[in-house]
C-alpha cells in the first residue's frame, strides 16, 4: 500500500536543551550574540510530565520537531535565592521614564567622550566633566559586569554569570541584554521562576535597544522564550539589520518546522551553511519522507563527534523506513556499545498503525494507482481461481482390480494388502472429494482440515499435498503453503502447477529461488508432450517478472477456463495493455456472475479510468446492484476479505457491511469462527480497535484460531487499542508458529524499541535483512 512516508524524529525536550543566548562579545555590547553550548542530559527519574518550551541554537543542531507547550519545567529554587517581587509593568515604565538615560552609551562613543570630558575638564568646566567621567565609570562597570557573565556563561558557570548579570541590570546599562541572558542562565539552571522574572525583565527594559540594529534579534528571542512563536518568526523574518541574519534564519527554521511548514525550513537552513546543520537538515528531510537525502546529511553529521550519538540513532531509524533493517540493526548496537548510559533514551519511539489504512483518499488512490495488481495480489488472485486437482479415479479403479485378482490366483496375502492400499487410498480420495467440494463452497478452512486429516493417511500423495498447499495459500498462509506445495511437485515433477506455485509463495517469503527454477525449466524442457508455449513456463516468466514473455502466452489460443483469464487479465495490466485487461476482466466476470471477485476485477475494468469520486458513486449504485455471492467474503479466502473491504472503503460503505455482517455474527452458527474473523478484520478498519481486540482473542483463545495471520493481526488490534504489552506476547506466538512473517517480526522489533529493548530489536531486524520492507499495517513517531 502506498504511504505517504512522513517521518516525525523528534526528541523529547527533556532529554536535552539547547538554549540561545545572548551572548556578546567581550568588548562590545551591540555587536551580537552567540550561542550557548547544548545543556547536558537530565538525571534519569526526573519528571517527564513538564511543562516545556523550545529552546534551540545553532551549536547543538537539535531535532527540528518542536513540541507543543508552556515553558521549561524548572526544578525548586535553592533555598538561598528568594523568589523575586513580580513586576509591574506600570511602575517599570515610570521607573524607566525616570531613570533611562536618553542615548544609552556604546563603546565607540567611548573615545569621543572621554575627549569631551577632558576638554572641558582642561577649560574650566570641571562639573560638567565630572559628570561625564561619572557616566564614564558608571558604563564602564557596567561593561566590566555584563563582559564577565558573558565569560562565565562560556564556561557554563551559569550561576556566577546570573549574578554578574544581575549587576549590570542594577548599573542601568545595557539592561534587556543582559536580562535576558540572566534568563537563559536562570534556564540552565533550572530556574524557572528566575527565568520568567528575567525574561519579562528583558521585555520591559526593550525599548532601551530601539536603535539597536540587534532589535529584531532581541524581539524574537523573547517572543521565541515566551511561546510566541508566531510573533518570533515574524521578528526573525524581518530582520532591522544584516548583522546575524544567518543565526536569525536558523531560528526561524525550528519555528517554521514546529508550525509544520517543513519545505520552509530547510529553505530556511540553507542559509546557515556548516557542519553543525547536517544533523538538522537530515532530521527535516527524514520529516517529510526524503530519506535519502536525510542518509547522506546524517552521514555526514555523525562524521562529528558532538553529534555522532543522535546521527547514529538517527540513521537507525532511517534506514528502517527504507526497509534496509540489517543496516538499521548494525546502527543501533554500534551506539549502544558507544553510548551505553543514553542512546535508549535519546529517541523515545512511538509505535502506531499507519494512517494510511484508514484514510479514504489513499485507499482511492492506491485501488486506482494499480495496486490491485502488485506482487502479492497477482499471486493472490491465481491462487484463488486456481484448480484444485482430483484423484485418479482409474487408478484406485486398477489397485482393488489388481488385489482381487491377486486373491483369484490364490496369492491371497499379496491381493489383500493390495486391497487394504486401494481401500485407504479410496478413503483418501473420499476426503479429498469432500475437502474440494467445501473449497468451492468458500469454506477454506473446513477443507484445509479435512486435507490435514487425509494427509496424516496417506503422507506421499502429490495431490493431496498440492491442494492442501493452495488452501494455505488462501488463507495467507505462505509457509506453509510453500512447503506442500513443493512436496507435491517433489512427490510428482510432473505436477507443473505445483512447482509454479512452490515458486509463487516462496517468492512472497523471500526464499532463494534460483535453483529451483532451473529445475523446473529442465523438466518442462524434457517433457515432449508439452508445447513450448505452455501455461507453466508463463507462470515461471512471471515470477521472474519477464513480462514481455508472459505476452506470448496470453496471446496464445486456449480454454477460457478461470484460471486461464485471471492469468491473461494480470498480463493485460502488467503489460499496459488496457483493450485486452477490460475484454479478459469483463469475460471473467461474465462466466462467473455471482463471484465476488469476478466482479470485483470486473467492475474495476469498467469503471477504473473515472474520475475516483465517480468511481465511488459508482461502487455506491452499481456494485450494489450486482449478485453476489457474500460467502466468499463471509468465510472464504483472504484476497476475497482484502479486496472487498477496500472497495467498500472507497465507496464510503464499511460502516454499513459491518452492521449488516454483526447481524449475521449473531444469528447464524455455521462458520461463525470465520464469520467472527471477518467481522473483526473489517472493524479494523473502521476503527473499532476494542471490539476487534475482543474478538481476536476470542478467537485465538476459545476458538483455538492459532494461525500466524490471525494472531498477527489481533497484535494489530493491540495496538490500535493501545494494549502493547498483548501486542508484543501475541507477534511473539505468531513469530514463533510461523518465521517467515516479516509482517510480525518488524512490528515486533519496533515495539522492542518502544520498550528500549534495543538487542531484541535487533535480533529482529537482523532476520528480516536490508531487503527493502515497507510494512503494510505498521509506521512509528518519535516522541511521547
């Protein structure tokens, strides 16, 4: 199914703070600011419940995903720190009114008044100099104060710098500066009563910097501290100078990507070039599904040391969105070696159902982008219309011949062994007849037993062995399915349809098929009776996606059996060949009116090319119109469940089939396992995640349903009704009843990672390799 592939890789902001500050330079005041190094990590145990804010800068390239809410949670106030007196804004405006200089001094007037004061001082007007040497002195202690928090900030001395900050405020000079700096030293030091304190002292003392060409800067990093972060982008927007307007455009671009505007923000970043965006820019590109791209940023981020922790993690998770789960495995256990004490707790993984299973537009678009015909639906869909094969009548007829001659010629113990094979083989073949009179009756799973009790009779019989293989394979059993029908092809080379579908199911489990196909090439190739333009070499040239030569075939004159037009109908669509896919859809549908499928296939010929709404309209009126067979859908074979619930999505019409499949549920007692499978299947997908977890565990545990699929998908439901911990137990039983279900493992290596178990996450990508996977059911996010 296609998905709109977006990855959210945030990190929960109490792990690490990254603070902007602003810190100027030594011997200025108006020149800038620079930013403070990433806070280090929390204490484990403490709260996780907090209040939060955003709090970034451009030497700590944190994750871009910005969460939403009030400010840092700040631990309690040491007990020799009062709480200060809260501000009247009233009172400060007045105060500043009264005792703001008008022109605040900055350092290149210096010089100049220093000159003044002197002259004066030498002409006679020695009041008028004292003045100004007083001024003089006032800023230069001022300058000295705020210089030295500004270097105790850089040695992260955060409380001595609060304190020299706190001394130039008193001096009146230079004052929202350095309050707001006496924030972020509040800030680090989990203050976050000071921090408020400061930081609406910053805004008060504001209109002091109204000349500033740093007003902007200011203006957004106190709008950015106060959860504003409309009114910050708008500051860091429009900046009123040159001065810093890569390190503005960098904040701009966390506020742009926490308002989701993600193609914005990388725009935004490329205007900070440097090693330290690599981290972010590959976190933005992984957001919205680029991860490619992302790979090679987060490459070239871990290349830094400071970064190295989240880029691998990063990579990790990366990789597994493009199915490369060995790589994803590799990448996590090299940064648990390196960073044993944090790498769990950097990423905190969420696992959730994907979105697109139940979004109506993407089930519009992906019936009608062709996915109907990928790899397991075409495989899906021959097995559903395949023959099962019959016993050879003529030769039991022969065996009881041949014993009760045996008997005629007084070999009486010769001819009564020979009898008692032909009456254990005639017992077989009576099972047989029944489990494929069941099977054309939909009921899969009655004919799947019946073949498993024929089979403990009578284990050699390639018949035998090729239909109970077809019934797995309608069940989505592809293991299984895979082995019987192997051993019917082993038991008979001759049994070409078995060997085609051996090589179908062990095609959708991954297996290596090279050597297999060989051999059966070579026993079509010996075989005179067959022409060289035969159904099974097709079938062989379609596992092996040879599309043009699969054109032969169906170009070919023959029986216009079901089984024929299914295949001819695939090679029309795969072929592009759109006369021959409606003319071989529609003469399926014709030849079997009341299957379900049929008219599925059919219906989706007619009316495909629509536009999608009529489409739907059309599913509406003109599919409800058609005669069906509902059985087939009610307990019969999986594609029949899969297929249908997605027309019925399209059509806006689930919610009406589940009431009408409740009601029979409830008064019908034959199939009702399957029935009640049916109805949890397609409450899936209309969100009743609680129901469809009662009744998969009903199933599984009353009903003893113990297949790998069924308990797959009641860990779905788990998850959906946010019961993970059954969700973890029940894709361990499915995992173990049946390995080759990737679907299983990969949910289940996520929610290993959900639970920080990280090796036995691994443990479960390894086995799935780096073969591409992109889970069906399953996505994650990062964050609480």
């Amino acid at each position: 199914m296609a998905e709109e592939e977006i990855v959210i890789l945030e990190e929960d902001i109490s792990d690490s703070h990254e603070v902007i500050s602003v810190l100027e330079d030594e011997t200025t005041i108006d020149d800038g600011a620079s930013l403070a190094k990433e806070k280090a990590e929390p204490k484990r145990g403490e709260p996780k419940k907090r209040r939060r804010n955003i709090i970034i800068g451009s030497l700590a390239g944190l994750i871009f995903t910005l969460l939403v809410g009030g400010g840092i949670w700040i631990a309690t106030l040491p007990k020799d720190d009062p709480i200060p007196r809260p501000i009247d804004p009233e009172e400060l405006a007045q105060e500043l009114q009264r005792k703001t200089p008008q022109s605040p001094f900055e350092p290149s007037r210096l010089d100049t008044m220093l000159q003044k004061a002197n002259l004066l001082y030498e002409q006679g007007n020695k009041l008028e100099a004292l003045k100004i040497y007083e001024d003089i002195a006032v800023f230069n202690e001022a300058l000295s104060q705020y210089n030295i928090g500004v270097a105790q900030m850089k040695e992260k001395d955060f409380a001595s710098a609060l304190e020299s900050f706190k001394n130039a405020i008193a001096n009146r000079e230079n004052r929202a500066i350095s309050a707001l700096n006496a924030a972020v030293s509040a800030l680090e030091l989990d203050n976050q009563p000071l921090f408020k304190y400061y930081l609406d002292l910053a805004q008060a003392y504001l209109p002091e910097e109204s000349n500033s060409p740093l007003y902007s800067y200011y203006v957004g990093l106190i709008h950015y501290y106060n959860n504003q972060y409309i009114e910050s982008l708008s500051a860091f927007s429009h900046p009123s100078s040159e001065h810093y307007g890569e390190r503005q455009a960098y904040i701009a671009s966390k506020v742009l990507a926490y308002l989701d505007s993600n193609y914005q923000a990388i725009d935004n970043l490329t205007r900070h070039r440097g090693l330290q965006n690599s981290l972010t820019m590959g976190l933005l590109h992984a957001r919205i599904g680029e991860y490619n791209i992302a790979k090679g940023h987060l490459l070239k981020a871990r290349e830094n040391a400071e970064f190295e922790e989240r880029a691998l993690l990063a990579l990790a998770l990366v990789e597994a969105k493009l199915g490369n789960l060995m790589s994803t495995s590799s990448l996590l256990l090299e940064a648990l070696e390196k960073y044993p004490q944090s790498a769990t707790y950097r990423y905190p993984l969420h696992v959730s159902l994907k979105p697109s299973l139940f979004d109506v537009s993407q089930a519009q678009n992906d019936f009608k982008g062709g996915n109907f015909f990928n790899k397991q639906m075409r495989y899906d869909m021959l097995f559903y219309f395949a023959p099962y094969q019959i016993f050879n009548a003529r030769q039991n007829i022969d065996t009881i011949r041949k014993g009760s001659l045996s008997i005629n010629l007084e070999s009486p113990s010769e001819g009564i062994d020979t009898l008692r094979a032909g009456s254990a083989v005639s017992k077989v073949n009576a099972l047989i007849s029944q489990g494929i009179r069941a099977a054309l009756s939909h009921e899969v799973a009655t004919a799947n037993r019946l073949f498993q009790e024929a089979l403990n009779s009578y284990p050699q019989h390639s018949i035998l062995h090729y239909n109970l293989g077809l019934t797995y394979a309608q069940l989505g059993n592809y293991t299984l399915a895979n082995k019987h029908f192997t051993t019917s092809y082993r038991l008979n080379p001759r049994n070409y349809l078995g060997g085609a579908f051996a090589l179908m199911s062990g095609d959708l489990l991954g297996l290596p098929m090279e050597n297999f196909i060989k051999d059966i090439k070579e026993t079509l190739e010996s075989d005179d009776e067959l022409e060289e333009n035969n159904p099974h070499i097709a079938l062989i040239h379609l596992v092996e996606n040879n599309i043009v030569s699969t054109v032969r075939w169906m170009e070919h004159e023959k029986e216009p059996t079901p089984f024929y037009l299914m295949f001819d109908t695939i090679i029309a669509r795969l072929s592009n060949n759109a006369n021959a896919y409606v003319k071989y859809a529609q003469t399926l549908q014709d030849s079997l009116e009341n299957d379900l499928v049929a008219n599925i296939l059919g219906f989706h010929a007619t009316y495909g090319d629509n536009d999608i709404k009529d489409y739907a309209r059309a599913i509406q009126i003109e599919f409800r119109k058609l005669d069906v067979d509902m059985n087939a859908f009610y307990y019969g074979p999986k594609v029949v469940k899969e297929q249908y619930v997605k027309l019925l999505q399209i059509g806006g019409l689930l919610y009406h089939e589940r009431e009408n499949l409740m009601q029979k549920v409830l008064t019908e007692s034959q199939n009702l396992p399957e029935m009640m499978a049916t109805l949890a299947y397609i409450s899936l997908y209309t969100n009743h995640f609680e129901q469809a977890y009662t009744l998969y565990n009903q199933l599984i545990d009353e009903h003893k349903m113990q297949d790998s699929r069924t308990i797959f998908l009641g860990a779905v439901a788990s998850i959906g009704s946010n019961h993970p911990e059954n969700a973890i137990a029940l894709l361990e039983l499915s995992k173990l009843i049946d390995g080759n279900n990737i679907e299983s493992r990969y949910a289940l290596g996520l929610l290993y990672l959900e639970v920080k178990n990280f090796k036995g996450a691994t443990i479960q990508f390894e086995n799935i390799g780096d073969s591409g996977f992109t889970s069906e059911y399953f996505s994650f996010r990062i964050g609480d």
